[in-house]
C-alpha cells in the first residue's frame, strides 16, 4: 500500500494535512488530519512497520477498512477493531512521549518509554526501540522540511 501525507497549503483557510491510502488493488480512501496530526500517523507508521503488525490501523487501511471509519462510534462503526490495533495505541503514545521528552519539552524521566513499557501488551525490546526512535525522528525532518502543499510516499507491507 501507498501513504502519502500532503502538508496542506494554508492550514487557516481550511486547507489541511491530508493522509491519503492507495491499497494495492488501486482502492483509495483518505482523510483530513487535525493539527499536528500527523505525527501520530508516522508513529503508528514506525510502530506498526517495526514490529510487523498486520492488523493494527496501516495493516487494516491496507485490507480495505476506510480511515474514516476509524473515527464512527464504536456501535456504528462498520467492524469490531482487532486486538493488535487496540494493543497498538499505547506503545504510539508512548513513542510520542519519548520523543517529546528527547526534544525537551519533558524534564520529568530519563526514558519515558523504557519507564512505562512494563505496563504493555505488546513487548518492545531496547533495539526496536531505537529503531521506532531513529524511524520517527526521521520521519519528522522530512516533514518539517516539506514545503506546503507538497507530499511525502511510505510503502507500507504486509
């Protein structure tokens, strides 16, 4: 599957980041990303290529769900979210907040991730851990130097 994120030209005038899904069978779906967004988009990115996740929310974009179903009401939402996806969700905060804290806008631990990780489901070893930092930090300078209204492609496997 293809992701591609396109900084919007004008977030004012209602001109956002979008995040856009073409699956390999050529079907698309795609979605306006609130502010700052994004991040967490790469973060799940990161999450979900580095421990191979099939079924948290780019594996299941990937088998045909459509990112706004994502944000239905759970009883009106066309299908029950996996496991993996809900098991996901706290190692992306996670990685979020350590890399909030590595840039300084944290004083209060010296590894946030490593300080709550006992606390998942899903195990994270301290290699994958660096990887999903380097993959995110990466990820994010490329963002930050896309100029407004151009797109940045991830290939996403599963």
């Amino acid at each position: 599957m293809v992701i591609r994120f396109k900084k919007g030209k004008n977030r004012s005038k209602h001109k956002p980041d979008t995040l856009t899904c073409i699956r390999d069978d050529g079907s698309v779906t795609w979605t306006h990303l609130h502010r700052r967004f994004v991040q967490h988009d790469f973060a799940h990115y990161v999450v979900e290529t580095t421990l191979s996740f099939e079924n948290a929310f780019f594996g299941l974009v990937a088998k045909g769900y459509d990112i706004p179903d994502f944000s239905v009401p759970k009883a009106e939402r066309p299908f029950e979210i996996p496991e993996e996806a809900i098991d996901t969700e706290p190692v992306v905060a996670l990685l979020q907040a350590d890399l909030l804290e590595d840039l300084g806008y944290s004083g209060e631990s010296d590894g946030i991730f490593r300080d709550h990780s006992a606390s998942l489901l899903v195990g994270v070893t301290d290699d994958q851990l660096e990887i999903m930092r380097q993959k995110l930090r990466g990820l994010l300078a490329r963002w930050h130097d896309l100029q407004p209204g151009a797109s940045m492609t991830l290939r996403f496997e599963i």
